[in-house]
C-alpha cells in the first residue's frame, strides 16, 4: 500500500496534470533530434538520448496514474519537468539564436548542458523505484540512467573550439587592421570559415546579422559593454564580408523576397492568434480551476478539508459566514488558509506555456491583449526573478511533501510509516536545504521515536534519516536535543538489521564531529563498547564507520580510556594484519589516538606484532597510513629503548625512514626527522654507555 497523496483529496500535486505535462515536453525534446543545429551536436544528440531512457518510466506512470504516487516520486518528477524544459529551452536557443555568438560561448553552452544533466541525476536520486509499480526493463533503463547523469562529464566538441578560434582571429585581424586593402584578412579565406558553419548566401547573413543585433539588446542589461562590443565587432565583419562576397544584385533580390506580408495577411494572423488563445483559455485543466469561480485559480489555498480554492473566492465564501468546505461540505474545523505553492507554481508553469501571461490582468483586458503583453520581450533581470521564483516554488514542494510525511509518521499505520520514512530518508539524501526544511517540519522526535520500532526497515529507515538530516550542522544539535543518542546506541548495539546497526554508527560519527557530543556520546556506556561490538562484527563499510566513530571520540580525551577497556585496542591491530577488512588507515589513526593516554599505551606495548606492522606500512602504506605509523612508533620509542633497538636492528626501518624524511608529506617528514633522530641517539647510547 502506498501513501496516497491525491490532487482531489488534499489539493497537494495534480498528479495526472504533472505526467501529462511531462510526456508532451517529453516528445517535443525528443522530437528535436531530427533537426539538431550545427552547434553542440554531440552534446544535444547525448542528451535527448538519455532523456529517452525516461519514455518507459513516463508510461508506465501514466498507465497507474489513478494509484497516487510517494510524494517524493512526484518532486522527482517536478524536478525531471523543470530539467526537460531546461533542455528543451537550451536546444531552442543553439537553434534559433546567433549561430555566431553561440559558437564564442561555447565552454558555457556546454557546461549548461552538463549541469542540466547533473540535476537530472539529482533528481532521480529521490526517486523511490521500491515504491513504485514499474517493468522490470523500466526499472533497469531508470537505473542505467542516473548512474550515466552521476558520471557525466563537460563535453566541449574540439571542433567548435577550433571554428571558435578561427572567427577569433578574422575579429583579431579587422581590429589590428593588418590587411588595409580589405580592411582585414583575406575574403576568400573569410567566406570559407563562414560557410563551414551554414552561412552560404546572403539571406543567411541578413538572417545571422538580425539574430546578433537581437542578441546585442538582450545582452545590453546584463552581459555589459564588452560583450555588447564583442557583438557589434562581429555584426560588423559580417556586413563587411557580405558586401565583399555577393554582388548587389544578390543583394537586391534578397530584401524584394523579404518584404513584409500584406495586411490582410496580418489581419488573419491576428485572428488566428485570437482563435488560439482564446481555445487555450477554455482547455484550463480541471484542476487548475477553482471550484467556486471556475476561473484558472492565480493564488491557489488549502483548506482544513484540504480542498484548494483560489485565495479571493474562498475569503468571500468564509467572510459571508460560511464554516464549511463548498465542495464537500465537511465542516471546517479552522478558517486558516494555506498556500498551495506546489499548484501555484504547476499553474503558473501552464500559463507560461500557452502564453497565459504570470501577472494579474485587469478583467476588462481582453484576451488579445493579454497574449500581446504575454508575447513582448521580457526585461533583462526578469530571469533573475523568474529563478528565485523558481527555486522558491521549489522549496515550498518540499516543505509541503515535508509536512505531509510528517503527518503520515505521527498517526499512520505502520506500513505507512515505513514508506513515509523511507521517503524522508531519500529527501533528506541530497541538499541542504532539504535536510533544513525536514527538520523544521518537525520530523527528528516522530524518527527517533520509530528507532524502537519491532518493524526492521521502519527502524532502518528512520535511523538513516536521521544519519542523512545529521549531515546538515544544526540538525546535529536538534538531533542531540531530541534525546536520541540512547536510541541510536540501542540500534547500534541490537538494531534488526545489519545495515541499520551501521547507519546507526555512522549517525554516531557524525553527531561527533561537534565537541560537546563527544562528551555525551561518550558518557553512555553502551556506546562505545558498541561500537567496537561493530568493529568485530560489521561489513567493511560498517567497521570504518565504527572506527571513525570511534576516532571522533577519542579526540576528547577522557573518552581514551573507555575506548582501550573495551577492548578496541587488540581488535585494531588484529584488523591491521586483515588485508581484506580495507580499513587499515582508519585503524591506524585510532591507535595513534589512543596513545595518547597511558592505559592505550601500555596497551599497545603489549602486542608483539605491531612493530614489525608498521615498518611494512612505512613502505607500503598510503600517505596518510605512513604519517600515522611513524606517530605511532615514535611514541613507543619515546616510551623506552625496547621499540628503538627492534627498529635499529630492522633492515627495512632506517632505508624507509630517510626515504620518508626525503619524499614524505610535510607532516611525515618532520615525524620521520624526529625519529630518525632519536634512533641515532639511542645507537650512540648503546654503543657509548653511561658509567
């Protein structure tokens, strides 16, 4: 059983309005590899490929659109919306604009194509495929897909490079006006370059000339004067090489065929306009009308019956004295309204796309009007707007999907809080603004609640929520406020599954990374023996958060202690000669930590094995293993001469440390010095006796 979550029940997502939208911009961007423009070619044929792997995943969603969807499912699929049209708007814009101006920003074209396909990844990485009703092939196709958007990388074709280079050096030649003949380089070779990139005859140089200049205004409230006069230059040598390449009668002809239509043409292209808009008016989804007004809803509210309405109609239906919902008629038990930001934003994407103007209109305009004002060029910081409006409307779906998890942890079922957690536990996986908003939401008390759960992936869901909201520095505290270190200390001691015992370690790490918490973890004294419990028992991943954790710890000093008595010490350098446990570096930094305290160094005396360890790891260990080999064997000289005269009497010890003190890292050097040092001083000693 999912959660439901249904546009007609509680006014969140219409969710068959978003699958429509989706597949319909969905063929249109894929339709678009037909007439790929000369530029970005490899960049734009990659990616409406991989936006294909998605066509299985959008029909097998359409075809149980009637079963609601996870709400997670649905902010994927409202990011994957926002990404296509992103793409959709990019391809337009290498087609339809300034070929010329396209090709100087060329690392920037496709460095946008490359983020875009990076968001898709993150996108799918909220996405709940064990939630979902889906083939098998759609399964394995979503899943090829977001492991190729996680591996992605800037693609620059070098051939545009090169055509880049080559209009750089026609501009350079005009502006050193080395050629004063012609003004600059030869014309032959001009018309060469310029026709290797489509501009064959004069129409398409008019053409290019009108795209620049278009380009110039748009550019002229944001890109600056530089860039302004990058254009002009280059409008400039476009003129000049059409009017040393065609004749003038080319010339000619070419403005005759490009006079503008009759007006009678204009007058059935207005009324055809007309015609357009207005069916665009009557086609208003169901869902994007209020159900009072019937009119498209331009600030849609929930109410407590969780029915949305537009906020004028409702606020007279409550101010005439009404307490019920009009569509129901469930009483209403507050009058408070809600913003339905997630419609909002869906409705105002539609008007968008029918050329439905965003701002309130006057209710005498009339629809022609609107679709003039609609169609005029948008301001220069009007994008600006438009994306902070974007990335709200975004955080607002994520409070509202927040909220309603929320809700599904503090009274559902137990099936239901096992999905809601899963859920949060994917939303909280990336940004942090997520893991903010989740918290704020009041999700941390109902989570840790639920890590005492009898029910397995309930309380592993919940503990890797937690791991995932801990992430973000402020959560840290609430989390510790919350009271749920005994929680996570039990899961990490007896938690049902293996994989929640060693997200439970890995919460523990991370809530340690602040000072205070070392000291409160480490005063539970089922803590630590616990970790070291993991240590013994958990897979590779689950002994280095466990030695991690461990390491945290032991910063605070009085946590040593606690440490060596349950018996972390013996378990380490028995981990050390493990080849296949992978976790040689974070051993060694615990036992260098641990050294510090004199039960840890006594300890650590005692084993016959770790000297003859960590000379092989001078050799053969990692930088960072190297480093805390020589720490460690540095304190035990120090300690006595017992460690000195095994290290001198070594063959490989000396050889790796001046081979260290020479090419080591600045912190292995200076420790390979001092040891080196005080193994001369210890020779000179034995061979020189104090009487």
């Amino acid at each position: 059983m999912n959660i439901m979550i249904s546009s007609s029940s509680s006014g969140i997502l219409p969710i068959g309005s978003l699958l429509e939208s989706l597949i319909q911009l969905f063929n249109e961007v894929s339709s678009m590899d037909n007439k790929i423009p000369l530029l970005q070619v490899r960049n734009i044929s990659t990616i409406i490929r991989r936006i294909k792997l998605l066509s299985s995943l959008f029909d097998d969603l359409q075809e149980t659109n009637t079963i609601s969807l996870p709400p997670s499912s649905i902010l994927c699929l409202t990011e994957l919306l926002s990404v296509i049209k992103g793409v959709k708007i990019l391809i337009q814009g290498c087609k339809n604009g300034s070929f010329l101006w396209n090709l100087m920003q060329t690392e920037i074209i496709s460095n946008q194509f490359y983020v875009l396909v990076k968001e898709m990844g993150r996108a799918l990485d909220i996405l709940p495929l064990s939630l979902l009703n889906l083939t098998a092939d759609t399964r394995e196709q979503v899943e090829l897909l977001h492991k190729q958007a996680k591996r992605v990388e800037l693609l620059i074709d070098p051939q545009e490079l090169q055509k880049r280079d080559e209009l750089l050096k026609i501009m350079a030649y005009k502006n050193e006006k080395i050629s004063k003949s012609k003004g600059f380089i030869d014309v032959g070779r001009v018309k060469e370059v310029f026709s290797s990139i489509g501009l064959r005859n004069s129409a398409d140089y008019d053409e290019e000339i009108s795209k620049l200049e278009a380009e110039a205004i748009k550019q002229a409230g944001t890109g600056g004067l530089i860039v302004v006069s990058n254009i002009n230059n280059i409008i400039s040598i476009l003129k000049h090489s059409k009017s040393m390449i065609f004749s003038p009668e080319e010339n000619r002809k070419i403005k005759e065929d490009s006079r503008p239509q009759s007006t009678a043409s204009a007058d059935i292209r207005n009324i055809e306009v007309s015609s357009i808009s207005q069916s665009m008016i009557m086609s208003v989804p169901d869902e994007f009308r209020c159900p009072i007004s019937l009119d498209l809803m331009k600030d849609p509210v929930i109410v407590a019956s969780g029915h949305s309405y537009d906020r004028n109609s409702i606020a007279q239906w409550i101010n005439a004295g009404h307490h019920t919902c009009p569509k129901s008629g469930q009483r209403l038990i507050h009058m408070a309204l809600i913003p339905n930001y997630a419609l909002k934003s869906l409705v105002q994407q539609w008007r968008e796309d029918n050329n439905i103007p965003l701002v309130d209109e006057c209710s005498s305009s009339s629809t022609t009007e609107q679709l003039q004002r609609s169609n005029s060029k948008k301001k220069p910081y009007d994008k600006a707007i438009d994306h902070i409006s974007a990335t709200k409307a975004a955080s607002d779906a994520v409070k509202m999907t927040a909220e309603f998890l929320v809700g599904k942890l503090a009274m559902g079922s137990p099936e239901i809080q096992r999905q809601a957690a899963y859920e949060l536990r994917l939303l909280a996986k990336t940004g942090m603004d997520n893991r903010r908003i989740i918290a704020e939401a009041g999700a941390l008390p109902f989570l840790v609640t639920l890590l005492s759960s009898k029910d397995p992936r309930i309380q592993e869901n919940s503990v890797t929520a937690l791991l995932n909201l801990s992430i973000f520095d402020n959560n840290k505290i609430l989390i510790m406020a919350a009271g749920a270190i005994d929680s996570i200390v039990n899961v990490l001691e007896t938690g049902k599954t293996m994989e929640a015992r060693e997200n439970a370690a890995a919460a523990i790490f991370s809530l340690s990374i602040i000072n205070d918490s070392k000291a409160t973890i480490g005063s539970r004294p089922r803590a630590i023996p616990a970790l070291v419990g993991l240590l013994r028992e958990g897979t590779t991943a689950g002994k280095r958060d466990a030695a991690s954790a461990l390491f945290n710890l032991a910063v605070y000093n009085a946590n040593k202690e606690s440490v060596v008595l349950a018996g972390a010490i013996p378990l380490l350098i028995q981990l050390l000669m493990d080849d296949k446990a992978g976790i040689t570096d974070d051993a060694l930094a615990v036992l260098s930590l641990l050294l510090g305290c004199s039960e840890g160094l006594e300890e650590i005396r005692k084993s016959r094995v770790l000297v003859p360890l960590l000379i092989d790891l001078l050799r053969f260990g990692s930088a960072k293993g190297k480093e805390n080999s020589i720490t460690l064997l540095l304190g035990l000289c120090k300690d006595g001469d017992e460690v000195a005269r095994r290290l001198l009497i070594n063959p490989r010890s000396i050889p790796s440390l001046q081979s260290l003190s020479a090419d080591g890292s600045l912190k292995a050097r200076r420790k390979a010095d001092a040891l080196l040092k005080l193994l001369n001083r210890c020779c000179s000693q034995s061979h020189n006796p104090v009487r």
